[in-house]
C-alpha cells in the first residue's frame, strides 16, 4: 500500500517535471519568434519606404501609384545603414516637476472651500452653505453689519438669511488678495479683501467692500468655516 | 420535593444576585472611568484656553505699559505673521511691517493708553492653535491732545510654538 502510493507520487513528480519542461520550451520558442519578428523598418529606416502618392502629380493614374505594402518594404543590409533624415525635434517646454511640498495641495483644498462661500450666497443656496460651516456651538462671527459677536452656527446662520432670501443672481462676491496659511494639519487661515454687490429686486445696488478672516478646521475630511470677521474698508 | 426546588430556586435566585452585583459593579467603574477622563479631558482644555487667554491678555498689558520688548514677545516673527488693523485698509504681513504700526502707541508715554477687552472667547483648534475673540475698547491720551476712544472687536489666532502661544494673526475692526 505504501510502496503504492510511493510509485503514485513519483509518477506525479515526473509529470509536473514533464509539464515543467514542456511549459518552458513552448516559451522558449514563442520568445524565439518575437525575436525573429522584423521590427518595423518605418521607424528605422524612412529613407528605405517608396514615396508614397501625395507627391505624384494628380493626373497619374491610381493604379500605377504603388501601394505600400509589407512586400516593398525592403529588409536593411547590415552594411547599408539607412540614411536618416534630420528631422526637426519638437521643442519640449519644460514642465515643472511635480511638486512633493504637501502643502500646495492641502492649501488647494482651503481654497476651493472658500470659494464655494461665494457660490453659496450668488445662488442663495443655504444647503450649500450650511455644508460650509461647522454646526457647532464653537461657531462664530464678527459682521461687518453687526456690532457684537454672533455665536453658535443657527446665530451664524441667521446673519445671512436675508442675502440667501435674495434670488439667485442677486448677490456676488468677488474675493481679492486671498491668502491662506495653514496652522496645523487641521487648521487653516484664510485672508483676503472682498467686494460684495447686492442687487435686491426693485432697489437700488449696494456694493460693500472690506476684508475677511476666516477660520477654517478640518473636520472628518472637510474643510469647514469655524470662524468669520468681516470689516468694512476703514474711511 | 417541594423543598427541594424551593432550595434549588433559592439557589438560583443567589447566583442571580451576584451575577446583577457583579455587572453593575463593572458597569459602574467604567462609567465611573470614563466619566474621570471625561472631567480630565474637560480640565485640561479648560488650563489650556487660560493660557490662551492670558497670553492674549499679555497685548494689552504691553500696550498699557508702552512695554516694546513684552510687546515684541507675544508675536512669531515670521512671514506667516499677518495683521487686519482698524486704521488701514490692507492686510499687513509679515513681522517686520505688523509691528510697525503699534510703534506710535508703544511710544505714548506709560498710562496713556488703556486698553480693555470686554466678552473675550477662546476656541480650540487642535492642541497647538487657538481663536480667541473679543470686543475691546482703546483709550488713547496723547500728550497736549485729545482723547481718542476706540470701539471694536478683535480675532486673533494663537499657534503654541515652543511651549509659548504666539500670535500669528489679529484682525481687528471697528464697530459697525
């Protein structure tokens, strides 16, 4: 019984062995083949490929303009190196290398946070807006319309309720001189000037311009607003 | 054999009791665990937004006192330092150009200005940065003119670096 399973084991080594080896050859010979393959004279010669129609006057008849074909294409002579034609080489401009300064991308992030503020208020989208902020009790803001320190977000919230009411297209603010710093992984400071331009239906423009603070944290993979301080341009 | 299972309840019963002991004992001590870090955690925020506060304090007192060198202490001398002021329209950056403009007030002779800071706020950002707000009121008496009263509020950002709380951005605005 043993010596059975002896013979059976060292018959199934010799087949794996057998079908090693067979598995190698049919490699071996389809790298063979690829080797045997003529790489493509095109590339390598362009002087040896015929001229090809568009230089023929027109009235030539199409028959007699030759075809190319893999035929007439003809195999280099190993002593006959192809003439090649200088060809102009296309200026490369160069390109920045990618930066590896993990800020650029993190301040690209703060930044487009910022700007979705703007989006929110000239389409008077109060969802869009309320994804801004962190709604939190550690809310806060300084208006430049109002005097004392609104805190917690449904105060922060409220103070914009009369620019979100407005119609879509009514509001637009234009940031200037934006500057970001980042404090830490997970703060980040936004400055700038701002021109905010208010159209209410059937009264007169009202433009405002001054300068914004904005606190932002990142909290849970976003970037949101915990802080704001708007201030008119002093006289 | 009606004895028997009362004594066999009654063992249960037992075993029960201890088994209810037993979970409200480990139920307790973990609340009571959780509930220790909790207060931990809650005093410590607590001391570090003292900190905060005092060192945001510290302006004031540089101002009160004309104290250049304290003044000087409270801010990264860095580019990063920006400054919205009250009096100029644009952003000031870097330290250099934010110190300039507290060089007349901190050349008023000592006790010609009085600075208060009314409802301050301090708001945690992570461990190493802070928001602290408030309003605030300047007195300034310059020397042979008139008093000049300031109304306004104040932001400034706060960043631990070193062990101290620096401030690397104020922006301060009058009231409305």
């Amino acid at each position: 019984m043993k010596q059975s399973v002896l013979t059976r084991t060292a018959g199934l080594g010799k087949q794996i062995a057998l079908g090693a080896f067979l598995a190698l050859l049919v490699v071996s010979v389809a790298a063979c083949g690829d080797e045997a393959t003529p790489a493509p004279l095109a590339t390598l010669a362009p002087t040896a490929i015929p001229t090809v129609a568009p230089t023929i006057a027109p009235t030539a008849s199409p028959t007699a303009t030759p075809e190319p074909t893999a035929t007439s294409i003809t195999t280099p002579d190993a002593t006959a190196i192809p003439t090649v034609i200088p060809t102009t080489i296309p200026k490369i401009d160069p390109t920045p290398s990618p930066t590896t300064d993990p800020t650029v991308a993190i301040k690209a992030e703060v930044a487009a946070t910022v700007r979705q503020f703007g989006q929110a208020l000239s389409t008077g989208d109060t969802e869009l807006l309320a994804s801004l902020f962190l709604q939190s009790e550690k809310t806060n803001s300084f208006s430049n319309s109002e005097p004392l320190r609104i805190n917690g977000w449904p105060g922060v919230e409220g103070s914009f309720k009369g620019l979100l009411s407005l119609p879509p297209g009514s509001v637009s603010l234009l940031h200037r001189q934006g500057r970001i710093d980042l404090l830490s992984d997970e703060a980040a400071l936004w400055t700038g000037h701002f021109i905010l331009n208010i159209r209410p239906p059937e009264q007169p423009r009202q433009t405002v311009e001054g300068r914004i603070t904005a606190v932002l944290q990142k909290v849970d993979g976003k970037w949101l607003r915990v802080h704001m301080h708007t201030s008119e341009l002093p006289p | 054999m009606l004895l028997e299972a009362t004594n066999q309840m009654s063992k249960t019963l037992k075993k029960l009791a201890i088994l209810v002991v037993v979970t409200l004992a480990v139920v307790g001590s973990i609340l009571g665990g959780l509930s220790a870090t909790a207060n931990a955690q809650s005093s410590d925020e607590a001391a570090i937004k003292a900190e905060v506060k005092a060192a945001a304090r510290q302006l004031g007192k540089a101002l009160n006192t004309s104290d250049g060198e304290l003044f000087d202490t409270l801010w990264l001398h860095s580019d990063k330092v920006t400054y919205v002021s009250i009096t100029q329209p644009f952003r000031i950056e870097g330290w250099p150009d934010v110190r300039q403009p507290f060089a007349g007030l901190l050349g008023l002779p000592a006790g010609k200005l009085s600075h208060v800071l009314r409802q301050e706020r301090v708001d945690m950002l992570g461990e190493d940065v802070a928001l602290h707000t408030a309003h605030f009121i300047v007195r300034i008496r310059p020397p042979g003119a008139a008093t000049i009263i300031l109304n306004g509020r104040v932001s400034s950002v706060l960043q631990k670096i070193d062990g101290k709380w620096l401030r690397v951005h104020t922006h301060t605005s009058a009231l409305p």
